[in-house]
C-alpha cells in the first residue's frame, strides 16, 4: 500500500498473498481509523472496475494492526491507539 499510495484490492492479494476476505476486513478497519478511503467506488460491468483505495496516512514502514477488542488501529510506528471513526463520519461512506 505504502508504494502504490492508490491501489486496489487486486494489486495487493498479487503482491502480498494475504487472502481476499482477509484483506476486505484489515482495509474497512484502516478505513474506520483514517488510514485509507475509497478514491473511486467499484464500477460493476466495466473492465477494470475494481474500486481504487487511497493510502491517506502514511505512518511508517510497521503497518497498523486493528485491536481484536474493536476500540481502533494500533501503530507501532508512534506506539497510538487511532480509534475507530463513526461509520457516518468517514468520506467515503
């Protein structure tokens, strides 16, 4: 995520091999921590219409790691707790 900054899902299972409902539920949480955001929705019947995701904050080489009590995203980059955002807060609905 960190070298693409705007990817998608794709991009990612190919380079990193993590499984793709595993990779939906770790994006959702650094989306409801403020650490990504949907740039374009997915677009259904289009070639290439996966949805493209933004990396909005950029913390560090250690990725973040959703805390298994569901308060938030912990970052070991700065030893934060970001805690989870109301689902109608964030921009990317």
């Amino acid at each position: 995520m960190r070298v693409f900054k705007v990817f998608t899902t794709a991009q990612i299972i190919a380079t990193s091999g993590i499984e793709k409902a595993n990779l939906r539920k770790y994006l959702q949480s650094l989306r409801r921590a403020g650490y990504t955001c949907i740039a374009q929705p997915k677009r259904n019947g289009k070639s290439q219409g996966h949805a493209l995701w933004r990396l909005t904050r950029d913390s560090g080489p250690k990725h973040p790691l959703p805390r298994r009590d569901g308060t938030g995203v912990y970052d070991p980059n700065h030893g934060v707790v970001y805690p989870y955002r109301e689902e109608g807060a964030t921009r990317d609905g």
